[in-house]
C-alpha cells in the first residue's frame, strides 16, 4: 500500500463458517484476547504487524499475521506540454492520453490529476 492510505483489515481475510474474528495490534495481545483493536480500518504509516485471532464456535483459535508494507509515494516532475495552433483560430486539439504515461512518471496506478492553465 502506498503512504497515506487506509485498509480495511476484515477484507483481508476469509473466515471459516462458525468462526469469529478479532483483531490486535501484537500477538501478546492476541494470545490473551485482550485489547482487541475497537476498529478494523488502519492507515499505517511506516511497516506494520496485526494480528488476526479467529475463534471457532467450540473455542478453539489460531493467531494469524497480517503484515502491510507502506510504500513511499512516488515522486513526480512537473511536465511541460506545449501545443500549436497551426491555422491561427485560437483552438487546437490535443489528446492528453498520448503524453498519460510521461505526466504520471510510469505509475499508470496512480491516475492522473489534471490542472490545466490557459497561458
């Protein structure tokens, strides 16, 4: 996951008919089924462990990892795009899609925000 972006912990993971789930922010926690966490969204800044304790109906339990790298968010150049008007109208048409991958540096994942200023 990239920086500065929040998960939902639960839709990570498959739960076995008549189980429940509960999640933790260490395994101490998680083997003493104490201090649940009271949400299952994060926004980790830096690498994180959680702990996912799964109890059947007869009480039994594992303890999973969850593990979320965060990575940085890429670094962008301003891009300069320069288009003539060949018959003097004051118009032309330019297709932005063909200049897609040099604005977003290569990180098609990212979509592209575009703020176009009249010069």
């Amino acid at each position: 996951m990239c920086f500065d972006a929040t998960i939902e912990l639960s839709s990570l993971v498959t739960l076995e008919p008549n189980t429940t789930a509960l999640y933790f922010n260490s395994h101490a926690d998680a083997e003493a089924n104490d201090n649940a966490m009271s949400s299952t969204l994060v926004n980790p800044i830096i690498d994180t462990s959680y702990f996912v304790r799964t109890t059947s109906n007869a009480g039994c339990f594992t303890i999973d990892e969850i593990f979320v790298t965060v990575l940085p968010l890429p670094q962008l150049e301003p891009v300069t795009i320069v288009q003539c008007d060949d018959d003097g109208d004051g118009f032309t048409a330019f297709n932005l899609r063909v200049k897609e991958n040099e604005i977003n540096a290569g990180h098609a994942d990212l979509g592209v925000h575009l703020i176009i200023y009249q010069s």
